[in-house]
C-alpha cells in the first residue's frame, strides 16, 4: 500500500474566536503543513476545501485556493457535514490513486463565531432531514442525548462512565498548545454542569470553534523524495446511514460500524493492531459508542474502557490523548484533518509528553451529523 502517503500536517490553533478572516484561519495551518517539505506552491497540483461554510463567505474554496496561492490549479468543495475533513481526504487519495494528480493539498476550515450559538445550531440541524427530523426540533445534543438513554437503559451505562470521558480528554488537552480548552475538570464538575439534552450535560457536549487543518498528501515516489518522514494510507472506510427516524437501533452508529470493516479489511489489520486512535468525541457517549464500533470493546462493555483507564496513555488503546473534540474544540470542516495530524505525529514520533511509545499504526474515526456519514482511516508509520 505504499503508493500514497501524507507528506505534510498542519493546524492552526482552535479558539471561541480567532479574530481573523477564513482565508488567513487557512493559511496559519497550510504554512504549519508545508514546513520542512521539499515542495512548493506550484507543485500542488490540486486542493480540497473541506467546510460546512458556516462562514458567511459563500463557495469557500476560490478564496481559499487563491490566498494559499495555488491558482491556477484546481480547487474543489467538500461538505459532508463533521465529517468533511475525512472525506476530503478519501477524495485525495482517489485522484491521486486515478493518476490525475501527484500532489495535493486538502484544507478543512470553519469560522463558526461569525453566527450566535443558537444560528448555528438550527444551521447544523438543517443537516438532517428537514421534513421529519430538524422540524420536530432534533439537534446534535437531542439526538446523541437519544442514543445516550438507549445505551443506558440497554446496558446500565452511567452519567459517571460518560463524565469519565470528558475528565480523560480533559487531563491530556492540558498538553496540548492548539486546544480551547487546557484545563483538567474533575467528575464531579461534569456532573454538576447545567443539562443540555439529558442525560448529556454541558460538559458532555464539545464546542462550537474556529479553526483549520491542512493536510498535503502524495504520490508514492513523489512523498519519499520531498519528505523524511512519509506517513502511508493503509486503509480508508466510509458509509452512510439513515435518518434518525428510520433507524433500528441508537446504541449504536451502523456507519462507522461498517467504516471500520472496510478500513481494516483493506489495511489487512484487526483492532487489536492499532497503537493509537482519535475518535469523534463530540459528546462524550460519541467517544463510548465509537469503541464498540471500532471494536476495541464488545458491545456495552465501552465503558469499562473508562472504568480501567484502557483509553488512556498507558492503557490498551489510548484514545483521543490531544483532548479529543470535547476539549481541542471542534471547528467542523477542520476536524477531520486535526485528527488525521495527531495520529501522523504520533507515527512520527512527535508528540512529546503524549506520545503513545512505538506507535507504527494508528486510527481516526470521524463521524457527520448524527451518525449520518462516517470515514475511518488507518495510517501506518
């Protein structure tokens, strides 16, 4: 599988309100990803602007493009929702894969402070079907606040084991320079914040945040003569699934499910295999739900994952040790990328206090809406 390889990572730091426009968020993360590279803007043959354009800037990606200086290459416009990031990549490898292009540049984006919180909640439940879901006032926190009480009541899931990610992610995002949140929180300052969609509470639930990643992906032989350290795509996984209207079950995200089936079997690797992972916490029952679907943990048993610290550093699988969306923030369209740039530097051997020793392949798992679309991909050092 060594014909395609990320060659460059970047992020720019994720914030409540970065105070700057969207063409300048991009650029603090493309010059992060082009440094040490053996390539230039002329060399990128392609970009992918990944963004749900919460932005008032319409069709993103000209501006984009032309302040990265890229034109006249071509330049395309990705909207899978949180998702977005992920898929972008997924398009990258493809042209790559097709022989189109040799080198490109994927840039995942959101400046979510330009609308109040409650404009970008309707924004974001317009995502989902607007006949029987977002009109009947389904929102991100409703609708994993439905498949919180589903895993509770199915297997006894407490608010504690919930909590318990949020302090985890917490602990690690202390470390982590680019996060909002560097603050540690105790269980019982979890359990004490105002309820949002019980049994998720405001301190379940990740924020709103500006911010962008970029990553810069090649070509094979392209990758191994301009970057020291090419990280290869091993295995990519992605589907789709339902309303919430139509689905049979809410204990789990059937998408991401077959996401990881794909990914691995592609891969040639199991779930015992990955060294590290980054999962889509954007409330902790995210993070809960995304064990048992990845199949670090049978099903209901996600939460033992919490109870004995396997998720952890130290642990079997460590899981989200950047601080994860609920702490690192998550600007939507940017977090796909930013998952993908920890676990490249985490095969890197960069990661400093965090780094997970050894780690040869790792994991990211991003979901869209609510468990409407998912990617996984499998990296290898």
């Amino acid at each position: 599988m060594e014909d395609v390889a990320i060659i460059g990572v970047g992020q720019s730091n994720f914030s409540r309100k970065c105070g700057v426009p969207v063409t300048e968020l991009c650029f603090e993360a493309y010059r992060e990803a082009m440094t040490g590279l053996d390539v230039n803007a002329s060399q990128i043959k392609a970009s992918i602007v990944c963004s749900s354009a919460i932005d008032k800037q319409r069709s993103l990606e000209g501006p984009v493009n032309n302040y990265l200086g890229l034109c006249p290459s071509p330049t395309f416009m990705v909207n899978n929702a949180c998702a977005a990031g992920s898929s972008g990549l997924r398009i990258a490898w493809s042209f790559i894969k097709s022989g189109l292009y040799d080198v490109v540049a994927v840039v995942g984006v959101e400046k979510m402070s330009g609308l109040e919180s409650r404009e970008v909640a309707e924004l974001m439940g317009r995502a989902y079907d607007i006949s029987w879901e977002s009109s009947f006032g389904v929102t991100m926190p409703a609708g994993y606040g439905m498949h919180a009480r589903a895993h509770m009541e199915k297997y006894g899931t407490k608010e504690e084991h919930l909590a318990g990610v949020r302090v985890k992610n917490s602990f690690y995002s202390q470390m982590n320079e680019k996060a909002i949140f560097r603050k540690l929180v105790t269980l019982e300052e979890v359990m004490k914040s105002n309820p949002v969609a019980p049994p998720l509470k405001m301190m379940d639930c990740c924020a709103n945040a500006d911010g962008s990643s970029c990553l810069i992906v090649a070509r094979g032989d392209v990758a191994k003569r301009v970057c020291n350290k090419p990280i290869w795509i091993a295995g990519l996984g992605a589907a789709s699934d339902s309303g919430l209207s139509q689905r049979k079950s809410y204990t789990s995200l059937s998408c991401a499910k077959i996401a990881a089936e794909q990914a691995y079997a592609m891969a040639g690797v199991k779930p015992a295999d990955i060294d590290v992972a980054e999962v889509h916490d954007c409330f902790t029952i995210a993070e809960i739900l995304a064990y048992e679907d990845l199949g670090f943990a049978k099903k209901g048993e996600g939460p033992k994952l919490i109870e004995n610290k396997d998720t952890y550093l130290e642990g079997r699988i460590p899981v989200n040790v950047d601080g994860g969306l609920l702490c690192k923030g998550h600007p939507v369209g940017a977090t796909g990328g930013s998952q993908i740039r920890t676990i490249v530097r985490q095969l890197r051997g960069e990661c400093g206090p965090v780094q997970v020793n050894g780690a040869k392949i790792g994991l990211t798992h991003n979901v869209g809406g609510i468990g409407h679309y998912a990617n996984v991909t499998i990296l290898r050092g």
